[in-house]
C-alpha cells in the first residue's frame, strides 16, 4: 500500500466513497440473477436455474462480506480508538 501512496495512487474510500463494499455484494446478486435468467431461456428450466444461480449470487456476496469485515477487524485490533 505504501507503493500505492507514493505514486499518488488514491486509496480504495476516497475513489468509491465508501460504497464499494456494497455495490460490490449487490453486484454479485444481480449478475447471479442475469445468469440464472438466461440459462434459463436458454435450457427451459425455469425457475430452477434462476434460484439456483441467485442464491449463489447472494451467497458469494455474503461470503465477500464476510472476509471484508474481517480483515476490516483485524486492520482496527491494534487500535485504541482515544481508549
């Protein structure tokens, strides 16, 4: 990270706002759902594929989520926050 600094490479919050993390599980549930829809149209086994494919989506998110909040923890253990 300290590379990135010194080329003046902004870090990840100040580009995204803080929203990344987000926009990031909402896109693992879109394109999960876009999956399932047309393999869907294309196999015509609706609704199979389409709940199949959403609930991965939903679940690779959560997942994501999961590893950033920790590694979020595990960057603030050695800080005492004014304490």
């Amino acid at each position: 990270m300290d590379g990135a600094r010194s080329r003046g490479i902004p870090p990840k919050d100040a580009i995204t706002g803080g929203f990344s993390d987000g926009a990031d599980f909402f896109t693992y549930i879109l394109a999960g759902l876009l999956i399932g829809l047309l393999l869907d149209r294309l196999t015509g086994w609706s609704p199979v594929l389409t709940i199949t494919w959403s609930l991965m989506g939903i679940g690779v998110g959560s997942w994501r989520m999961w590893v950033r909040s920790r590694s979020i923890e595990d960057d603030a253990e050695g800080i005492s926050h004014g304490v």
